[in-house]
C-alpha cells in the first residue's frame, strides 16, 4: 500500500470500528429478543440446583455487552458472525453454551475441584495430579515445605496461569514468581468472553507435583460428542517465552488428520501404545458419561497411570480451531446444544 492509501486509510478505521462495535451490539440485542421469544424460552426457566447460566450470571446491560465481545471477537477469528440462536456448527454451539445451557458450579473450571468429575466407576484407576500446596495469599511455602523436585504452580481459576517450577526456590525466583502470583489473583478471567464460570468460585493458588519428566509434558485433549471421542488434540504447552506450543489433531482412533492447526506446530514426536490408547478413550468416555459435550483432558505420567487434567466445558473460548466442515461436522455430532444429559 502506498502511502498516500496508507494515509488515506488511517481516517477511516476509528469509522469501521464504530460501525462493527454497532453491528455487533444489534446482533447481541436481537439474539437475546429471540431467546426471550423462543418455545420454550431459557429465559422462563431456572437451572437445576447446582447449576447456573450465563444469563443467570450477568446483568442485562452486562450480558449484551459480554455478547458483543463474543460475536466480535468470533468474526474477527473466521470472518463471519457466527448464528448462537440456531447454532450448527461446534463452535457456535460452545459460545451458546456459555449463555443459555446450565453449567455445574463451583466446579467447573475450579483446578482443585477437578476430582469431582471423576465418576465412582473410576476410583482407583485414575486420579487428578497431586496438589500439595493452595493458598489465597501470593506467599510461596517455604522450601522446607516441599519435597525436593518438581512442580506446577497454577490458579485455580482459568487457562496460561502456569509454570513449571523446581524446589527448593532460589531467592530471587521466588520473588519473581510470587509477583507474577500477584497478578494471577488480583485479575478476574473470562468474564468478558462469556467464560463466568471461573468467577464462580474464589481465586486460589496452588502447587501441584508433576507427573511427567517430559518438558513440556503432553495432554490428550478428548472431544466427547453424544457419549463418543469425536477428535484427539494432543498438546504440548510452551511454558518458556518465545517458545511455541506444539500440537496434534487426531480422529477417536488416534489416527492423524490430514488437517492441522495452522497457528501451532505440529507436534512431530507423539508416541502412546495400543493399550494406553484404548485405556484413555475408555476413560475419556466414562468421564464424559453424563455430559452431551465435554473435553476431557487426560495425562499419562511417568508410572504408566492416566490423570485427570482438566475438564472443559468452552474449548478455544467457543472460536473455530478448526475448518469450516471439520466444525459443522462436530456440531452434527453433539446432540441439540445442552451439556448435560
């Protein structure tokens, strides 16, 4: 671009903007009218005890706002509006889940309530990763405290709040990683993309004993869609600046899709056997039991055991992380657009 067009152009972005923050908030208004409207209307029910909704959660004037975030930032992902009255695609039907399907609180998205969606039919078999410490306060134990070795320092409370970490401390380690702790607890997440659910519950630290000697480790990632692994993401999470997150998408049999994420590297080096394979699907599913949609987020650690990660009811934040068919198709697979059975 010349740069007279250059010129020419720098005057008419405060306009676009304007004019796309006004389309947006039409489309978050008209939305909500059409829900008020449907039969039967989310808006004349209440969620089972236990659960809670997105528009249970917000104030009017909030929630309008808090849709024009989402159906904003969905364009800007793909270009396109996506349609969270009549959701088709799997993308669409997780941004419309956080607003009108009850979610259960406080545990979802609560790192140290991950353990309550272990179903009995589990116990023993699979467990969460030990957490050893969790305060409220950004004070770091003492390294008398903690064994020697190594650790994952998180928030309880939403995603890339994390650091691998090795006791015993070294002084000024410690004062770095207590301020980023500072800063973990001092913000809220989620609330303007529709992610409430992680302010559900108070904000908490906590330290959790690593599993795996592999830097960084791998996480299985399991769509389950109508009671089925519809999609494997295997993820290895950069917790280094400048390094990038590596990542795998495989079909429900653990085999490659010729289509993969464009924005991450592929992950090149993934091995599990056979059995583990079959193990983690089977886990995966009983897992997601009661649940329509779910991923569910599993680690295999060093001893051979299989972990319970994480469970997460908005992956990718409700944005298309893949093609257009591949997103329709796994809209197809989850049945109507709850998340519990």
């Amino acid at each position: 671009m010349s740069s007279f067009m250059a010129g020419a152009e720098r005057p008419l972005r405060p306009l676009r903007r304007a004019l796309s923050a006004a389309i947006s908030r039409h489309l978050a208004r008209r939305l909500l009218r059409t829900m008020e409207r449907a039969t039967p209307s989310p808006f004349a029910t209440t969620p089972p005890e236990g659960f809670r909704r997105g528009i249970d959660h917000y104030s009017r004037q909030d929630l309008i706002a808090v849709l024009q975030n989402v159906l904003a930032s969905y364009r800007r992902a793909c270009g396109r509006y996506p349609d969270l009255a009549r959701p088709r695609s799997y993308s669409e039907k997780v941004s419309h889940a956080k607003f009108f399907a009850p979610i259960k609180v406080p545990e979802s998205g609560n790192k140290l309530l991950t353990g309550s969606f272990l179903p009995p039919a589990l116990a023993g078999q699979v467990s969460v990763p030990e957490v050893v410490w969790h305060h409220d306060q950004p004070m770091l134990p003492a390294n008398g405290q903690l064994e020697p070795g190594e650790y994952y320092l998180k928030a309880s409370h939403g995603s890339d709040m994390v650091q691998r970490i090795r006791f015993p401390l070294e002084a000024g380690q410690r004062e770095a990683l207590e301020a980023t702790c500072r800063r973990w607890l001092s913000r809220p997440f989620g609330l303007g993309q529709g992610e409430w659910w992680y302010n559900s519950f108070p904000r908490r630290l906590l330290i959790e004993r690593s599993i795996s000697s592999r830097i960084p480790s791998l996480s299985l990632l399991f769509y389950v869609l109508g009671g089925e692994v519809a999609l494997i993401t295997v993820f290895a999470k950069a917790l280094q600046p400048g390094k990038p997150n590596r990542r795998l998408l495989l079909d429900g049999r653990f085999v490659p899709l010729a289509e993969q994420d464009p924005a991450e590297k592929r992950l090149a080096d993934f091995q599990l056997s056979e059995p583990l394979q079959r193990r983690c699907l089977e886990v995966a599913r009983t897992v997601a039991g009661p649940l329509h949609s779910v991923r569910v987020d599993l680690m295999v650690g060093d001893d051979g055991r299989i972990y319970l990660n994480e469970v997460t009811f908005s992956p990718s934040n409700g944005l298309p992380f893949v093609g257009r068919d591949l997103d329709l198709h796994l809209g197809q697979l989850w049945p109507g657009t709850s998340l519990w059975r």
